[in-house]
C-alpha cells in the first residue's frame, strides 16, 4: 500500500521531442510540426524552452490514434498515392 501512494506523487516522466519521434518511428521535425499544430501538447522547459511532452499525453494520442488515422493530421496524402 505504501509503494501505491508513492508511485501517485512521483512526477511524470517527460519525454524529448527525439524520444517521442522514437516512439513513433518518425523524424524529429514531424513531432515539432505536430506539436504546432495543435496534435501533442508540449511543456517549455528552462531558459532555452526546450520542448517537453509527457508521457501520459503521448501514450493517449497513440490510444487516440489507433481508432482515428485521419491523414490530414499526418501531413501526407496516402489516398493520393500513385504508382
């Protein structure tokens, strides 16, 4: 029971834009992009604001994006695919 009300006070694990892109398999600058457009919410952190993003809101957008893979969120035209 103790070890229960020491892992709610523990604080958030918070991810880098490079971790994130990881977990997606994607290049860094498609994590920024989506971070501006409004898809991942971000943290400023420090001096330099440096982008943040924690864990729990990176694990519901892949919850989210299971059901929903709407292509205009990804910035690519995969109906459009020619060959």
């Amino acid at each position: 029971m103790e070890a229960e009300s020491r892992k709610d006070t523990l604080p958030q694990k918070m991810l880098t834009v490079k971790e994130v892109a990881s977990i997606f398999n994607i290049h860094p600058n498609t994590v920024r992009r989506w971070e501006k457009k409004g898809l991942l919410k971000s943290y400023a952190i420090g001096l330099r604001h440096s982008l943040r993003f924690r864990q729990e809101d990176i694990l519901d957008f892949l919850d989210k994006s299971k059901n929903e893979f709407p292509a205009q969120h990804f910035g690519d035209k995969r109906d459009e695919i020619r060959y």
